[in-house]
C-alpha cells in the first residue's frame, strides 16, 4: 500500500470523517433517547434518523472504495461496482441532506454534516470521471 503525498490530505478528511461518524453512533447508542424519535411530531425524529442511515451508508461506500483503491489500485474506468456505488453513495447523501432539512432532533447537524461532505465527495467523484 503506497499513497503518494499528494492524496493526504483527502484521505486526512476521509478518515476524519469516518472518525466523527462513529463517535456519533456509539454518543447516540449510550444517549437516554437512543430511540431518536423523542420529538413531536414522531415522524420527524423518524425521518431524521432514517436521513442519518443513508448517510451512514453514503459513507461507508466512500470508504469502502477508498480502501479498496489504496490496496488494490481501484477499479477500472467505468466499472459497474464503481458505478453502481457512485450512484447509490450520491443518492443516499442527497437523501441524508433532504431528511437534516425537515428532520427534528439531536442527529440533524450529524445527518447534514456528514450528507454534505459525502455529497461534496460524490460530486467531485463523478465530475472527475
């Protein structure tokens, strides 16, 4: 595994993102309303939190094609594994984006934070293809 210097600092934000989405989950998991639907109206919370999933899944796609090019080499142009992870990881950020728009609760600056750096992330992906 080489990373020239040049890639870094991507991976620097990369794994500082990964970094705050965990210490977010396990802060949610031990918190006294780990259900995150304690709001009124219920299904604001419930959106919330489902918009905090798909960006939990948005990154993690980033990440697993990220890992995969620092060991592998990455996939070639156009790959359907590459494309198909490009399609899904932008859909659930817009989603994740959306859902920190209307969602209530505690995880609407988490769900927006990591929706917008994954969408951010996404976009240059597919504008650099």
């Amino acid at each position: 595994m080489h990373l020239p210097i040049r890639f870094w600092p991507v991976f620097a934000v990369h794994a500082a993102l990964w970094g705050y989405l965990i210490w977010v989950w396990v802060r949610w998991v031990k918190s006294s309303s780990s259900t995150g639907l304690s709001v009124f109206p219920r299904f604001r919370g419930a959106v919330l939190f489902f918009g905090w999933v798909a960006a939990t899944v948005s990154v993690a796609l980033d990440a697993f094609l990220l890992i995969h090019v620092l060991f592998t080499g990455g996939f070639p142009f156009f790959h359907p594994i590459e494309m198909a992870c490009g399609r899904v990881g932008g859909l659930t950020a817009l989603l994740g984006l959306i859902a920190a728009a209307t969602g209530k609760g505690q995880l609407r600056g988490p769900t927006a934070l990591c929706s917008g750096i994954a969408f951010v992330s996404w976009w240059i992906w597919a504008v650099t293809l």
